[in-house]
DNA sequence: ACAATATAATTGCATTTGCAATAAAGGAGT
DNA sequence: ACTCCTTTATTGCAAATGCAATTATATTGT
C-alpha cells in the first residue's frame, strides 16, 4: 500500500538512523550537521528562511542554532535594514569541520544511488522534483 | 549538491509537519497514526519487528507502543511458543479509526503523485526500490 | 500619522526521542 | 547440563521537539 510515500519514509528514517550514529561523537546528530552544511553553502540566511529552506520547525530550528552557536560553530548578526531579522553566518570552525560533512553526504548520497544508472538518477531526480507536498 | 537526497528528507518533513497538524486533535500525531496503519494491516508482529518495519528506533517504538496501549488502540499479547516476545494486536478502537488514517495516507499520497503519469508514478517507485539506505 | 495586521524572534512547558544500561529468555557449542 | 553469545523487552536519563504564547518590529490600509 503507498509504496512510494511509504518508501520515502522509510529512506529518511535509515538515513537519520546512519547519521545520528555516525556524528554522535562530535554531537552534531539530530540533523545538527545540516544545519552547518547549509548555512555555509548559503550563509546571511534569517532564521526563519533558513528554518524553511531546510523544511525544519522554525522553534526547533531556532534552538538548534542555539546550540550551535554557543558551540562556536555559527554566529547571528543583526541587519542593519531591517532590525526584526537576525542573520546566520559560519564560524571558522564550521568551515573547518565542513568538507567531513560534506563527505559523509557525498557518501550517503553515492551510496543510496549505488544501483542506479546516471539515465536513472537524472529520471529519479526529476520525478522527485514534479512530487508535491 | 546532492538533489535527490535533501529532497526525500525534505519531503518527509512536509509529510511529518502535515500529518502532525491533521492529527493533532485526535493525538495521534508524531506517527502515531502510522504505527495504527500498520498494526492493522500485520496484526501479530513482535515489538522488535514492528519498529523494524517501520524503520524506527526500537525503544522510540516500545515507548509509542506503550501510549497506544494506555489510549486502547493496541494490546500485547505474549507468545506461547517464546516468552522473550510480545506480539501487538489492535483493537476495536484502532479498527474503528483506521478508514480515517488509511484516508489521510491515500489523499496525501494522490497529492504527492498528482503531477506524475501513472507511467512516471510506476518508474519513480522503481527506482526508488532500486535506492539503497 | 495612526491603527490594525503581519512577520520574526524568543520563551514556557509538556511531550517525544533515543543512547546506554539492565533483565530475562533463547540458542549454540561442548 | 553448562557456559557463552545473541535477542528481546524494559527502564533511566538527558536532550530534542514543537505547540502556544509573548515581545518587538515592520508593513499595510485609511
């Protein structure tokens, strides 16, 4: 039944499973590690977009970040426009730490494609992306 | 970088966030309402092997377990052949309820679907079986 | 300019989550 | 039968999660 939501699902789940064991000793289980991912790749995010670019609770996200700012891996600064928003920016330690991530990613992401051929994953990808939520 | 797999996570935290606001009301949000589904369709599975089947962390699935059994939605009902497990069955509650929750997975899986052909929706879940966790 | 509405950050609080440890069986090898 | 190893269920504890409410600022309408 529902293959294919299920399927998801489940997917999500392993892969959350497999990086919480994976970063537990640096303690950025929990998605912590994406967070570093993004805000790099897209650094001067406001909370709430970053919260929304990463479809994560905006509370939950905002106390993560938090979290990893008093671990000195991001920092707010206030825009000088617009005084409501508060923008994240990385550390040099998330830079530092960053290509780790960015391995393990790139490691997952070979790995759940291992079976499929280059026509494949281009088909899954664009399918993935004509899905609605 | 890396499309298709920030994509089924962020799919499945849409799907979460939906689910979590329909079901608020009846508490059985956080995939509770997932854990009814399948007790229904496989009555009779061990605790183990039901988080197994879910892709969720055993003792995150005793505790839920637990709650539904205190609200009568399950039951437990030792082995006679192996006193190490206990087997989950629903109950009349969780029969009761369970056209809503198969509703809600089938609406939310015809709108994740909608812009795809059934040729398309065919490929995505084949390819999609063909990913490895 | 002023009031009403909307958006962003933040906090309170109760619940959920999951690693680690423990207890109780079961299974395998001798 | 006995020892060792595995599997299952369970509990303790600390942390993460997220709804609801609050505060501060910005935006919109008149």
């Amino acid at each position: 039944m529902f293959p294919i939501i299920r399927r998801i699902g489940a997917l999500t789940r392993l892969i959350q499973i497999d990086s919480n064991r994976y970063f537990k000793d640096d303690k950025l289980n929990n998605n912590l590690f994406i967070y570093i991912i993004r805000v790099v790749e897209r650094p001067g995010l406001f909370l709430g977009a970053l919260a929304d670019d990463m479809q994560i609770d905006r509370t939950t996200s905002f106390r993560t970040v938090q979290n990893l700012i008093k671990r000195d891996y991001l920092r707010l600064a206030a825009d000088p426009a617009n005084r409501k928003i508060k923008r994240v920016y990385p550390t040099e330690k998330a830079k530092a730490i960053y290509p780790k991530l960015h391995a393990y990613e790139a490691a997952k992401s070979a790995q759940l494609l291992a079976n499929l051929t280059p026509t494949e994953t281009a088909e899954l990808q664009r399918l993935l992306e004509k899905c609605q939520a």
